[in-house]
C-alpha cells in the first residue's frame, strides 16, 4: 500500500510526526495567522460575497469528505470506522445546509460544538503521528478541520451573536440527543468508536479518562464533558457581549 494514500488504518508504523513537534506548531501558526487574514479579509466583505464564500467553504468540505471516500474504496481501504459519523464529519452536513439555508439552530450549534470540537482536533490530531504529514488523508484531515473552524468563526466576523436559549432548544438538543445514541449503539454493533464514546481514541486527553474509568462513567463523563464545553462557550459570548454593552 502506497504510504500518501494509506488510512491511519493501513499505513505502516514510522510515518507520523509526534503532537507538539516541530512540524505541528508550525502547522498551528500558519492556520492560525491564516484564519485571521481571512477573517479580515471576509468582515470587508458586501453580504453577497460573505455568502458566496460560506458556500464555497460548504461546498469544498463536502468535495473534501468524498475525496476521502473515493480513495478509501478504490485502494480497498473502506471500513466502518470511515463513515461520516464522527462529531466532525457530522458538522460538514450541518455546515452546508446552514450555508444554503442560514439557521439560527444550525449556527448556534456550530458555534458551542464545532468550534471547540475543530480546535481539540487540531491541537491533539490523531492522524498525525500515523500518516505521512504530506499523504492524502493527512491533507484531508488538516483541510476539512480548518475549513470547520474556519466557517462559525466567519460568521462570528459577520454579526452573528450566540444565544444560549436557542441552543437549548429542542430543535437543537433532541437532534443532538439522537446523533449520540445512534453513534453509541453503533460504536458496539460495528466496532467503530465514533464521537470517542466507546474509547479514548489515540493522542488525546480522553484516552487518560478511558484508561481509568469503566465504561458507565467514562460515557457520563463524554457527557459531562459536552456540557461544560457548551457552557464553557456562552461564557465567552456573555462576557463578550458585556464587554462590548460597557
């Protein structure tokens, strides 16, 4: 198997990079000093081009995914574990209806879980220390996380203003509420470990949390863990919206 077209799956130990290596904090410095040219080039902007741009980020996420589905089943790598059920991949959806079909519901859910689930992905990437840095799967992991936490940071430089009260809504929490039961029970049934309910996964904080707790806590504390991230972003937003009112 070719190393640039292999999965984190298949490829051959002694490819990857270790996280906070050399290559991995020059990579953060340049998406970050890349995020905000663009935002500023973006808040300059008429509404017209604004929204051609989400679209065009809405529809390169979608050409991104399948790019990685295409290669996966023509180089006959595909398994369960690549399906678009993880947190992330599940965000590219909800990104693109929003970009078509502007929602609060879809924003305020991109804003308190896409942003802090991007970041996490980019700081701790599991693909990483696996996969060749230049290898295909590698650029698509980099991209598509980019292009995620690029897209509700765009519509923050836009004016869009966070509410708590929408996101608690049921047309935000019970969709969620499924997206997680389904993962959960489909994690058991196929072997997968998507949203990292069933496991740790690799080079993240969460696998030090799965090594020492049994599975009933460890899935209360994913839980816990969601709502304090969730809480954690209506802070920021209320302490923002105070500073600008003072």
């Amino acid at each position: 198997m070719n190393p640039y077209l292999a999965t984190k799956y298949t490829v051959m130990e002694g490819y990857g990079h270790p996280l906070f290596s050399l290559v991995h904090m020059a990579t953060l410095l340049f998406i970050a000093v890349f995020i905000i040219f663009f935002l500023r080039f973006y808040m300059k902007c008429d509404e017209k081009k604004r929204s051609m741009i989400l679209k065009v980020i809405a529809v390169l996420l979608l050409i991104d995914e399948l790019v990685k589905d295409v290669n996966a089943i023509i180089t006959g790598q595909w398994n369960w574990n690549l399906l678009p059920l993880h947190l992330c991949s599940v965000n590219i959806f909800i990104i693109f209806i929003d970009a078509f079909r502007p929602s609060s519901y879809a924003r305020n859910y991109l804003y308190a879980v896409c942003i802090p689930a991007s970041i996490s992905a980019l700081v701790f990437p599991s693909w990483m220390t696996s996969l060749p840095y230049w290898g295909l799967m590698s650029m698509h992991s980099w991209t598509v996380h980019i292009m995620l936490l690029l897209y509700p940071l765009l519509l923050l430089g836009g004016g869009f203003v966070p509410s708590l009260h929408c996101f608690l809504t049921r047309r935000v929490l019970v969709p969620f509420a499924l997206f997680l039961a389904f993962d959960y029970f489909f994690n058991y049934a196929f072997n997968t470990d998507f949203f990292f309910l069933k496991n740790g996964g690799e080079d993240n904080p969460l696998s030090f949390f799965e090594s020492i707790l049994p599975d009933p806590l460890y899935l209360m504390f994913v839980i816990f863990l969601l709502a304090l991230m969730v809480s954690f972003m209506y802070l920021i937003a209320h302490l923002v919206k105070k500073y600008r009112k003072a």
